[in-house]
C-alpha cells in the first residue's frame, strides 16, 4: 500500500486485512520502515529530525537496510508459511521519496533494493492518490512532524507526481485509487482489483 503521508493507507490495509481473512487467509501486516527490532531502530535514525545532515544517498541506504531485514526477518517466513502479507509502504516508496524527491533517480533505486528484497516481488502495489497539500492538510494537527515531514511542499509535490508517473507507466502492477473518495468506496474498488488479480 503507497501514497503519500496522509492518504488513508492504515485505515485501507485493516479493511483489506478484514475482508481477506474472511476469506480464510492469514494475514501480515509490515510497516516501513520498522517492523522488526533492527528496522524500527534504523527508523529512528532515519525520521531524527537531528539529523539534518544526512545525505540523500545515506537515506536511500537507511530505508533499503530496513527493508533487507524485514523482508528476511518477516517478509519471507510469513510468504513460506503461506501467508499474504500486506506491507504500509515498500520499494515503491524509496522510488518516488530517494529516486525522484531526492532526486537520485528510480533505476537507482531499483538497483539498491534488489540487493534488499532479492526474489521478494510485490504482487499488487496499491497507490493512494492524494495531492500533496491536502495530504499535509490531514496532518496538521499532528504535534510534531519527522524529517521527511518536515520538506516543503515542492519535495511533497513531487512525491506524489512521482506516484503517478510510476503508476502511469506500470499499470499492470500498480492499481492508482483516489484518496479523496469515501472510504468504503475507495475499500470496494480495492476488493474488486483484488479479486481480479488474485481470485478470478
Ligand atoms: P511514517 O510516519 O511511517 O509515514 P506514513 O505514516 O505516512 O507512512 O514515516 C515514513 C516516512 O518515510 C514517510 O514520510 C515516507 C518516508 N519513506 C521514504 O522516504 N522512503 C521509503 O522507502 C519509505 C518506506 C518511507
């Protein structure tokens, strides 16, 4: 599940989460970064907001060290257990965020993080579709804001037109839904693609 801060991807994985284990599946859920003891460690370097300092290429490295260690710590046993797992954000991420925020370029990024995720592949990425000033909106009354949080709006703009050129041009495996529907709406178009993708 992507998009950007404040786009409703909580409240969308526990619908999805509810709906697939009526269907009888056990179900994963993965936050990034953290996740596992290391990963929430390597977080908390990463959202410091201290660490004004970091290069955007050590950030793209933070983020896909977290990502190595929940992908074997948790990642890969849950899928040979055969579990679904639903991840709060993934690759798809550090793409828009490190390759086109930050500017380091998305085959950048893709290359770093085939190291992190090796054979672990996304089967559907489900972008939440959100413009960036409202998603800040959503998170005004938030008291304190991390280092990603803290870049202005241009980096967030950025961001989420990033979202929708990688959605733009791999629709086959990233489904683009508008945030701004109401929830149940939005949570039907989710179970439709899922059921197509997976259960049709
Ligand atoms: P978090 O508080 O989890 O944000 P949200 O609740 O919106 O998911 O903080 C994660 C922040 O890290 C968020 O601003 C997005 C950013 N991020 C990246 O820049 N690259 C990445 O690869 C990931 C996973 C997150």
């Amino acid at each position: 599940m992507e998009g950007p801060d404040g786009s409703g991807k909580t409240t969308q994985i526990e619908l999805l989460k509810k709906y697939l284990e009526d269907k009888g599946y056990d179900i994963v859920i993965t936050r990034e970064p953290g996740g596992t003891a290391i990963s929430e460690a390597i977080r908390a370097i990463i959202l410091n907001k201290d660490y004004q300092e970091m290069s955007h290429m050590t950030e793209l490295l933070l983020y896909a060290s977290a990502r190595s260690q929940l992908v074997n710590q948790v990642i890969k046993p849950a899928l040979a257990e055969g579990k679904a797992v639903i991840c709060d954000r993934f690759v798809e991420s550090s793409a828009v965020y490190q390759g086109i925020g930050r500017g380091l370029g998305v085959s950048t990024v893709y290359e770093v993080n085939n190291y992190a995720l090796g054979e672990v592949k996304p089967k559907l990425t489900i972008f939440m579709d959100l413009d960036a000033e409202e998603g800040i909106k959503r998170k005004e009354n938030q008291t304190e804001l991390d280092r990603m949080e803290m870049e202005d709006l241009s980096f967030h703009k950025r961001v989420v037109e990033g979202y929708r050129q990688l959605a733009q041009l791999y629709p086959e495996r990233i489904f683009q839904v508008d945030a701004t529907l109401p929830i149940e709406q939005i949570h039907s178009m989710i179970v439709e693609e899922v059921e197509k993708r997976f259960f049709s």
